[in-house]
C-alpha cells in the first residue's frame, strides 16, 4: 500500500511540474505561432520565436501557400541578399526585448511586400488571450501609426 501511495504522490508531482513548465511556456511568446491572412483567415505560415543573446527572434519554419501556389516559395520580392530566398527558414523579425507585459524594440518585415526587409518595421509584441494569442504591431515611427495581427500559438510537436 504504501508503494502505491509513494507511486501516486510521485506521478502527481510530475504532473504538477508540467503544469507549471506549461504555465511558464504561456508566459513568453518563445515558441511557435501560426500567422494569419487578414483578409482570408487562412493560416499563412509557422513563425517560430526563439531567444539568442537575451533577445527575442523569429524565423519561418513552415509556408501554407494558396492551392495551385509554389509549395516552397521563395522572396521575389525581397531585395539583396534576400532576394530569391526560400521564404521558410528566413528570421523575419529580431531584436525584442522584455518591457513588463510587452517585448519592444524589434524590427520585422513582411516577405511578401516589395523591398521592406532592408527597412523593416519597428514591432512590438503583446500576448494575449492567456498567452494563447500574440499581437504583433508592425509600425513607422509611432505605434499608433501601423498595423496590427494576431497570431495564434500552435501546439507543439
């Protein structure tokens, strides 16, 4: 009887440990979002946000292309370097760091509009609905003069 209770206490706190690990996920946007088209709806793309060097980053890691579309698109509109580069796997916005209940300071660009990632935009983000959603503010100077999405974070694989 007793290794019973010891085997129950021992998996309760395990399943305690995942709360909280999944709390603390919640708490972040490190992890994975689904972006989606403003007009349609339509899950464009997975944008996975990481952290290097104490700031936040995020890199496509999947592209939903309309159907009849290149499965693997690429830049064209994208000047430089970038230019013709697989859309997937680009880091697409850098740079935000933690102010309280937003990360600010970061820039982003949209790969589907002509020439903006040689002067991306300055972004903020804020998560809401839990930490199941994620406002990202793309703007020209002042926040107040830009545009908003928001993200949905998609469960981890």
């Amino acid at each position: 009887m007793r290794k019973i209770l010891l085997v129950a206490a021992g998996g309760l706190l395990g399943l305690m440990a995942c709360a909280t690990t999944l709390a603390e996920d919640l708490s972040s946007p490190i992890g994975t979002w689904k972006t989606v088209d403003d007009k349609t709806g339509r899950v464009k793309s997975l944008v996975k946000i990481y952290e290097m060097n104490g700031k936040l980053s995020g890199q496509v890691v999947e592209v939903y292309p309309e159907p009849g579309k290149d499965p693997d698109p690429v830049c064209d509109k994208c000047t430089g370097t970038l230019h013709n580069h697989k859309i997937k796997g680009l880091v697409i916005m850098w740079g935000f760091t933690n102010d309280g209940d937003q990360w600010i300071g970061g820039r982003i660009f949209d790969p589907q509009k002509p020439g903006n990632n040689e002067d991306p935009y300055k972004a903020k983000l804020t998560l809401t609905n839990g930490g199941h959603s994620l406002v990202v503010r793309g703007y020209l100077g002042f926040s107040w003069i830009g545009r908003s999405q928001t993200w949905q974070r998609a469960a981890e694989k």
